[in-house]
C-alpha cells in the first residue's frame, strides 16, 4: 500500500480522468479524514460545493436503502452493510468510519496496472489526475474514502443522480476552470460499465481552449482496456513533461493506445455487444417473428405468448423487456442477435431483415415507427408515448451486411405499466431475466422504494 511521502500538487494544464473499480479492498483506518486532499476543497465557488455534497448525499442514501428485490440487489445491500455517514458524506463525521486513499482503495482496472509504482508517480506527478466514481461523483488520488459499492454501468441510479442536470459535468467543468487545464486524457473507456457516458462531452469540448482526447486501446476492448490504460499511464503519461503530453496527436497510435477527439458511436455500439446478455442488455433475434404463418403439423410449438397474445406476441416481449429496464436501472435491447447468448460473435448476427416484410416502409425508418407505433403506442400509456424520447433512443449498426436494432432505454422517473388488453401489468428486470410481480403488495413495495413519490 502506496502512502505519499509528500503533498500532491499538481500545476500543468494537462488532466488524466479515469474510472474507479469494482475490486475494492475492505481494508481503512477510523479517523484518517484529511478533507485537503479532497475534490470538494478543490472547488471554490458554493454552487459547485453544493452540487457535490448534495450529489453525494443522495447517493449515500440510496446505498443505505437499496430493496431486496433481487439477487443483485442483495448482494449490493451486504457489500455496502459497513458504509457509514462519514465525512466523505458530508455526514455527521461518524468515528466508525473506515477510509483509505482513493488509489489504495481500488486495485482493479486502472489501479492494477499503475500498481504501486505508478501510483507512486501520481504523488511526484505535475499533471492532474481525477477518479469518476458512482458513489463519490469525483474524486482526487489521494481522497479518503470508505469501501462503497456501486454497481456498474452508465444507468445506474448512482449515476442517474450524477446524471441529473449535468451534475458531474458542472462539477468537472468548474475544476477545468479553477486550474485552467487545457488538454483532458480521457481513460473511462467505452465498455457499458464505463462511466464515460455520464458526462456531457459536448458542454466540455464547448469551453475555450480546452481539448478532449479518449483513449482506446487496440484490442483490449470495453473495461478489459483498463489495467492497459493504467500500464499506460504509469510508464508515459505521470512523468513525463507538460510540454509532451500536449505534443500528443488524435488518431495515432502510441504503443497499443491511440487517442481520438470523438468516440464513434460504432465502438461503444461493438463494445456494448461484447458484454453479453445481463441486467442490463438482452439480446432478441426478431420483434415480428409472431407474425410468421404457424406449422400446422406442430400445434405444441407456440410459445405461452402466442396463445395467449396470437400474431402480437413478439411485439408484446419486446414491450415487456423495454417496461423491465424502465422501472428497474435500465438497459439496451439488441434486435437481431440470438437469444440468451453469453458471447458475442460476428458469424452469430441474424439481422432484423426479417421482420421487413411485416412492415409497410421496408428499412430501418420504417423499423423504427413500428417500434414506437407497434410497441409504445400499443403497450405504453399516453403519457408516457408523448414523452417516450426522453427515455428511449432506437439506433442501427450494420455488420457483414446484416443489421441490428439497439434498443436504449433510460430508467424512468416513474413506475410502468404495460396495458396488455384486459390486463396492467408489472415489470422489472432481475439478473439477465424480465420478470412480472403479479401482487399487489410486492408491487405498492417495490415502488415505494425504487420511485420517488
């Protein structure tokens, strides 16, 4: 365990943003508070401190009171069962609190690969280095913090409160502004659980003089480009002179790294489907394919949906999978793939082409109304169908000629219900399953606790 010899100071305009990890150590000492060497004492206006304590209080609160509605979610109640109101909560400074510099508390991604030798250079660093995090917003290296799990993703309800009127961009914009940085080495990466996303990247790349590079690596993809990154770091970024890190170039490639103003939608699009299915993806092959004519020698080959629901069964699945990302943490469908596939691979894309010849305007316009027309509009409420924009985006990507739907869907501010005819019914996601809760009290339960009332 790295403890500096010396105050971290840094003075060039150059700024190294990363991510935190999920690999924490339990480890930390009662009454190691040191509110110098945090972000909040880094901001000298009040509106950026309120921002922050605000943030991180609702966070905090949240992790105290996370429902058992499913594995997942128990697993995040235990691990987070010793997290106190501390001060690095702006709590009431509870003395049983346990902290930890922010570069010693996490020892996956990029903390692997900076080990103790880079985090070392961190401390002796003239460039600036800051730590996204869903539970602390932004971090500075050598921050106390306590053990505090979080799990991962771009729609968590951690970071839709970041989210929420661009909370961390102002945050980070302010801190760009206190110490005139010029030039930002992005290394959250691409992968769903990034982080990346929580920023607004264009409200940055608007301030005067300031320039964003994202960092990619050559074939370590989504969160497996981390510990590269961190290698990265340590060896050619933390010692090296102002003046080299602003010689840098877009679009070369140094080592296994190459840097880029702009992350193309086809990366994040690629590295999304190597996830694989999960809480928070899930894969379907078509979204029509209830409409094909039935054999009539195998009457037992309709699915529970198509003789409950006919020819609308595959229009009702879809529905009932947007409705479980809503009222859960959100999510992506990808149309086109085959189902309950761990593993993405290229030779497995099945395309939506298809379901083309059920709708009247071949392509993917036409693909696209028959989602909001065929899918929200017949299943959704009208308010919701009037504001569905807010919360879904549809997007296409070609591969070998075959193209695939995504499907993304923001957590909704309020619970859903899908009108299925003469039924309302609720769902949620719960591991890589929709799952509908029929009573009505597990229903009035979940909620009161996932919904602000």
């Amino acid at each position: 365990m790295f403890t500096p010899g010396h105050p971290y100071l840094p003075k060039s305009p150059v700024l190294i943003l990363t991510r935190d990890s999920d690999n924490q150590t339990r480890e930390g000492k009662v009454k190691e508070y040191h509110e110098s060497k945090t972000f909040f004492s880094s901001l000298t206006d009040e509106e950026s401190r309120t921002i922050l304590v605000n943030g991180r209080k609702a966070v905090f609160q949240h992790l105290r009171n996370t429902p058992l509605t499913g594995e997942g979610d128990e697993e995040e109640l235990f691990n987070n069962q010793d997290l106190k109101e501390g001060k690095d909560f702006f709590g009431t400074g509870n003395d049983d609190a346990r902290y930890l510099a922010a570069v010693n508390r996490y020892l996956g991604g990029v903390f692997g690969g900076l080990g103790d030798k880079g985090k070392e250079r961190i401390a002796h660093s003239l460039h600036h280095f800051l730590i996204v995090s869903e539970g602390y917003g932004l971090l500075k290296p050598f921050e106390p913090v306590q053990y505090c799990n979080c799990p991962p993703g771009d729609d968590t309800a951690a970071c839709t409160i970041w989210n929420q009127n661009d909370r961390i961009t102002e945050l980070l914009v302010a801190y760009i502004r206190n110490y005139e940085i010029r030039r930002i080495f992005d290394f959250t990466g691409f992968g769903l659980a990034s982080l990346h996303g929580i920023f607004s990247w264009s409200r940055i790349t608007h301030l005067p003089r300031v320039e964003v590079l994202h960092a990619g690596h050559r074939w370590g993809r989504g969160d497996n480009a981390l510990p590269f990154f961190g290698i990265f770091i340590r060896d050619n970024v933390l010692s090296a002179r102002p003046t080299e890190l602003m010689d840098i170039q877009p679009d070369t490639w140094y080592d296994d790294i190459i840097f880029r103003h702009e992350v193309k939608q086809d990366d994040e699009f690629s590295r999304l489907l190597e996830q694989g299915e999960s809480e928070s993806i899930e894969f379907k092959s078509r979204a029509l394919w209830s409409f094909d004519p039935p054999d009539p020698g195998n009457a037992q080959s309709l699915s529970p949906e198509q003789i409950r629901y006919g020819a609308d069964a595959s229009g009702f699945i879809i529905a009932r999978t947007i409705a479980g990302f809503l009222n859960t943490n959100g999510g992506d469908l990808i149309i086109g793939l085959p189902e309950s596939q761990k593993n993405f691979a290229e030779n497995s894309v099945i395309g939506i082409g298809g379901d083309y010849r059920y709708i009247a305007d071949e392509g993917i316009e036409g693909y696209q109304a028959m989602i909001t027309d065929s899918v929200v509009r017949k299943y959704f409420d009208d308010d919701f169908f009037t504001r569905q924009s807010t919360f879904l985006s549809v997007t296409f990507k070609e591969i070998h000629g075959k193209t695939l739907c995504r499907v993304h869907v923001k957590k909704s501010d309020r619970p859903l219900f899908l009108d299925a005819g003469n039924e309302t019914l609720f769902f949620v996601r719960t591991g890589a399953q929709t799952r509908e809760i029929r009573k009505i009290n597990e229903i009035y339960r979940y909620i009161s606790q996932h919904f602000k009332q």
